[in-house]
C-alpha cells in the first residue's frame, strides 16, 4: 500500500522545460516512483537562479548539502533524477556550493556505486582539484575514501596529480600540507611498492622539510609507515634504496634541521616497529 500510495502520475503542468530536451524527454528523465513527484520537483528547482532572489541567497548551497540524502532515497537506479542538478550545482559560480559538493563526493561515490561513480563523478571530481582551495580541501580530506571505490588502473592516473597539492593559493596554509601527509599514509594501502616509491616518496621527503613542525611530525609518520610497507613488499630494493637516502639527505644533511628531521624520523621507526632491529641497524 506504500508504494501505491507514493506512486505519483506527473502532471506536465509542473514540467521545467528549461533544457535542452523536448517536454516529453524531461519529463521521463525525472520521474521515479519513491517519494512524492511534486517534493522531488521542489527539489529539483531550487538550483534556479530566480529562486535566490525570491526565498533564499543560500539556497543552492541547501540543494548541495541535501543531495546525498535525496540520492541515498531515491536510490541509484534514479540517479537520472539528480544528475542534470549535480552537474549544475558542480558548476555554480558560489564557491561554497562547490565545497559542499567537494566535502560530501566521497559519499555520494558509495550511494552510486563504481560504474555512475566512473562515469558521472570522476569529471567533476577532476574539475575539483583544480578549483580554489576551499574547494580542493574537500576533495582532499576524504582522498582515500574516494580513491579506494575507483578501479586501480583509474586511480593510478591521480598518481601524478598529489604533487600539485603542495602548491596552494596560500602558501600560509599549512593545514593543507598537514591533511596531504594525515591522507598519503591511508593512500600507501592503495599502491604498489613502486608507486609508492615513484610518487608518494618525493612528496614525503618534501613535506619532511616543511617550515611548519607540524607538518613535518605528521611527515615523520607517513615516512616510517613507508619503509614498514616497502619493508613488507617482496621487492625488498625499494627500502634499502629509501633508507639510504634517507641517510644521504637528511643524516649527512649540512643543516642542523635535516639532521634533526633524521633523527625524528628514525625515533618514528623504531617506536613503530617498522623494521626488525638487525635490518634497523
């Protein structure tokens, strides 16, 4: 009787035809049968701009901070519902409406499943990455949450895009450095011995000589988890090579600094039993 009861016949009085399809395709590309048509189409309408003027200045950023929710509700086979007002909300000139789109992808990825993630939130989530940081600090604080439902061969294209987020509108901002090194260490699960050598080490090692201590403690922490996991992968290279130029940069480092951050960092290992003690030696 439920679903008698919430099953709504559109009325094409209540159509927006605004778009670029014919009334009748717009009609089908909205409907579902979950919750009232009329409430999803209130919905649905508080992305137009005319809206903002008339109830709310915010309220397209209301309509970005529900969209998981009504996702969730619909279900992912009505995704076609959502999927016109998450791109225009994706593409809204606030940039807080971008960062609540940006703070909840990582979310609507798990409701939607891998293929519409593929298809549908990958292109949006690139365009993130290149938006203001108080869009990128989104994307990034939920990293590995999103990268882990990504296919590992479509994950490893953002490989060569982590660096760019040591480069930030402000270079002040050193919780983004901060949230970078708390993520690369939930990231190492992610990648081969290889990547993590090639990509994340260089980002480490940068991130180890940051002008904030807070930053490179962190850091301290992601480098003792990557000797443990190089440690741990059959190609035991890989970790000699680290360590020695661990020694080679930071040990024989003619800065007091540098020396220091080796110190640190072999505290780190050891506390952490990242390595036998004869291989530690």
């Amino acid at each position: 009787s439920m679903d008698s009861t919430l099953h709504y016949i559109h009325n094409d009085s209540d159509l927006s035809t605004n778009s670029s399809f014919s009334p009748e395709e717009e009609r089908k590309s909205k409907v579902q049968d979950v919750v009232p048509q009329a409430l999803l189409d209130q919905y649905l309408s508080m992305t137009d701009p005319s809206r903002a003027q008339t109830v709310d200045t915010e309220i397209a950023k209301h309509c970005a901070y529900s969209l998981p929710g009504v996702a969730l509700t619909l279900g992912r086979q009505n995704w076609h519902c959502l999927k016109d007002t998450y791109e225009t909300l994706a593409s809204d000139m606030q940039w807080k409406v971008r960062r609540t789109l940006a703070f909840s992808i990582h979310e609507l990825a798990v409701i939607l499943g891998d293929q519409l993630t593929a298809g549908d939130l990958v292109p949006v989530f690139n365009g993130f990455l290149k938006d203001l940081d108080e869009v990128r600090i989104g994307v990034l604080k939920h990293l590995h949450d999103f990268l882990k439902l990504l296919h590992l061969d479509k994950r490893r294209e953002y490989l060569y895009q982590l660096q760019e987020f040591l480069v930030t509108d402000n270079s002040r901002n050193w919780r983004f450095r901060a949230e970078l090194a708390e993520q690369l260490i939930l990231l190492l699960d992610l990648y081969s011995a290889r990547d993590i050598y090639d990509y994340l080490r260089p980002i480490a090692f940068s991130l180890c000589a940051d002008k904030v201590s807070s930053v490179r403690w962190i850091s301290y922490k992601l480098v003792s988890e990557m000797v443990k996991k190089l440690y741990m992968a059959s190609t035991s290279t890989f970790v000699v090579d680290l360590m020695n130029e661990l020694v080679e940069k930071f040990c024989r480092c003619r800065k007091w600094s540098g020396r220091q951050t080796f110190v640190f960092i072999c505290q780190t290992i050891s506390e952490d039993d990242c390595l036998p003690m004869d291989q530690f030696a």
